[in-house]
C-alpha cells in the first residue's frame, strides 16, 4: 500500500561521480527539500538494497521510494525528475519510451558508471544546512 506521507527516498552509490554529481543537482534544483539520501555502502542502504532484491556487494542500479513503492533503473530516474526543477524535470518524458529500451539505456550507462564518470574514495559531505536529509 502506498505511503504518501513519508519522504522520497533516494539509495545512491556514494563512491560513483555521476551519482554524486545527481545527488548534488537534486539538493540545488529539488521543488521542496522533501527527498532523503541513504548511501549505498551505509547499513541502511545495504539494507535497502537487500529488501528490494539487489545486491549489495555489486548493485547495478539505484533506488528510488516514492510513497513506499521502490522504483528501480529508469523507472526510478523519472520518478526522480518529477521532484526537480531546471532541465532534469524534462526526464519525466521518459516514460513515453518503452521500459524496455529506457531500461537498456540506463543499464548500459549504469554497468559502466565507474569507467565513464570515474570512482570517488570517499562520498561528498553534506554541508550542515541539509545533513539533516543524508544518511551516510
């Protein structure tokens, strides 16, 4: 049963740039700060991860909960989109490519996250106006 009254969720890999970089625009361009970071490699990310069938140790896509529904790969960036303002709110039009196609597309992108965007030994802070919304 969906749950509209808890914050949107977003579990994301603190060790990937693109994530990182994701992360960032969400804080600058979010319509209202109502979205909660979890890191991946936190306890309660793995945790989440391993509720929703992914593995933790080699994750191949990010999740976002949205009115207690984990959404995953494509679906999750066009839920993603439609809490954000500027250009990324246009992502929200994805859902009118096949989930099939939307899902190869990210998955490709996803597999070679590291290669393309690069790895980061230690996630980005949260500066003391929004720690409140990471879980780290």
């Amino acid at each position: 049963m969906p749950d509209s009254d808890k914050p949107a969720i977003w579990v994301f890999d603190s060790q990937c740039v693109l994530c990182d970089a994701g992360v960032n625009y969400t804080l600058k361009h979010e319509k209202s700060p109502s979205i909660t970071f979890v890191a991946l490699q936190s306890p309660q990310g793995q945790q989440l991860i391993r509720d929703n069938g992914l593995d933790p140790k080699n994750p191949s896509t990010f999740l976002f909960i949205e009115n207690g529904i984990a959404l995953q790969a494509s679906d999750a960036v066009i839920a993603l989109s439609r809490h954000l303002n500027g250009p990324a709110k246009l992502g929200a039009i994805g859902r009118i490519i096949p989930k099939p196609l939307r899902d190869c597309a990210y998955n490709l992108i996803a597999r070679n996250r590291y290669r393309i965007f690069g790895r980061k030994q230690m996630c980005t802070l949260p500066t003391a106006d929004n720690k409140h919304r990471f879980i780290l």
